[in-house]
C-alpha cells in the first residue's frame, strides 16, 4: 500500500507575474518502508515537496494523500494535528534547543504526542546517544546533535521521517553515521524516509532516487542494490 500519493500536485508561491512555480504537476506514489531520495539543485522544489507531504504548505493544486489521509481539504487545525501524528522532520541545522539536554529535548516532543520519559529514553537509544541523555547540544557533536534530531522526530513513532539535507553541516564521516542510522530506522524500524538533497553521491543509497529539476520530476531510478553510507563519498 502506498503511504505517501500524489496527483498532479502543483505548487506556485505568490501571484501574477512575481508567481515562482515551485512545483509542476507532480506524481509520485511512495510504499511503506521505502527510502526514497529525492535529488536536485537548489531551488527545484525539494524543500517545498517535503513541505507539501508533512501538510506545512498546502498544494496550489493536484491532490495529496499521505498516511492515508487526504491533505489537498484541510483546516488549520487538521493540518497540526496530522502534523503531530503522523510525520515526523529532521532538518538541516538539527533545531535543538540550547537550554536543554537531549533528553529534554526528546521529552518536548515526547509529552506532545503522550510518549513517556521511558520512551525518550528508548528513542535516544536507537540512535546510539543514551548515554548522553544528560548532555546539552552544545557539547556534542554535530554528528550527535543530529542523531539527537533523529530521536526527537522517532519517538512520536510516526510511520514517515521526512528529512531535509540531514548532511548538509556534516563532514563526511559524521554525515555517513547520520545516514546509517537514518537507513537502519527504516530498515529495521519499518520507516518511510523521505530524504532530500542536493548531494548527488547520496543518491546512491536510496531505493528510489526521484530528479527534480525546475519543479518537476525529470527522472525515478530504482536502486537495485543501495549503497550502504560506508559506500557513499562525497
Ligand atoms: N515561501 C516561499 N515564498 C516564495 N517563494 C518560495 C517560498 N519557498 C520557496 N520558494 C521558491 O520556490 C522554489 C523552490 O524552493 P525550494 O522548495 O526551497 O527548493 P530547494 O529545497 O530544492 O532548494 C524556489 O524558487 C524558491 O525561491
Ligand atoms: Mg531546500
């Protein structure tokens, strides 16, 4: 069963002829567990795709079904509560809170959703860093501060991560261990990822690798066999 659908979805910022067509009549259908990663230079939509999937932005037009719910008719308040359930997002720049130590930082999201301390806890230890619950991001790594990112979007257990150039502020070696726990929630956890990015050799590592150029997608490749992080260089 497909978990992320989309039908000819378009999406156009502003009016008239400032208007940027940021997506174009998009079709893509995405089944549960797949890691599938979306590729393309900056400012072919990518951003705005995970956006439209994770019911932060509404589509222009088209229709949008995810987690077999239709996001293309929604309230406010719909699109938050979807938001909280069902979706979970790791961006670029991790968005920790300085003030509090991993484990808080978990436990915000945690208490959001009705997760418990035990389950942030859990949640910390999937991506390696129990043992640096009572750390604050400041004196971990940039590596650690992301597999503390990862956590805080898996302990709501959503059944989608959608992650935003997850490697984007990581040298290769701590970019590969975030990918390798990324892969391993999927793998093992039974996630839909949705990774996007503008670094081609990851690519290599989806079981789908969507192009996007200029809004719209120019290619869909299947990865026979993906490439574990180790393999990846960039
Ligand atoms: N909130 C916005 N208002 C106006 N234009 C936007 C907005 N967000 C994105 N865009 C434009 O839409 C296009 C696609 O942007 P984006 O999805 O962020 O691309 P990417 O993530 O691939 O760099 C770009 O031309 C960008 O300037
Ligand atoms: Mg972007």
């Amino acid at each position: 069963m497909s978990v992320v659908q989309l039908r000819d979805v378009s999406k156009t910022y502003g009016e008239g002829p400032t208007a940027v067509h940021a997506l174009k009549g998009i079709d893509l259908e995405v089944e549960q567990g797949e890691f599938i990663v979306v590729l393309g230079p900056s400012g072919s939509g990518k951003t705005t795709m995970l956006n439209l999937v994770g019911a932060i932005e509404e589509p222009t037009s088209g229709s949008l079904v995810v987690d077999g719910i239709d996001l293309t008719t929604m309230s406010e308040d719909e699109r938050t509560e979807f938001r909280r359930a069902h979706v979970g997002f790791v961006f670029q720049f991790f968005n920790l809170i300085p003030t509090l130590t991993a484990l808080e930082n978990v436990q915000l999201m945690a208490e959001l959703v009705g997760k418990n301390h035990d389950d942030s806890l859990q949640a910390l230890a999937v991506v390696g860093l129990a043992d640096r619950a009572d750390h604050f991001p400041g004196m971990l790594s940039g590596g650690e501060q992301q597999r503390v990112a990862i956590a805080r979007a898996m302990v709501k257990e959503p059944p989608i991560l959608l992650v935003d150039e997850p490697t984007g502020s990581l040298d290769l070696d701590t970019g590969r261990q975030v990918l390798a726990k990324l892969r391993e929630v999927s793998d093992v956890h039974h996630r839909t990822v949705l990774l996007v990015t503008h670094n081609t050799a990851i690519g290599g590592m989806g079981d789908r690798v969507i192009r996007l150029h200029s809004g719209s997608i120019a290619s869909i490749q299947r990865n026979e066999r993906p490439l574990t992080p180790e393999e990846v260089e960039w």
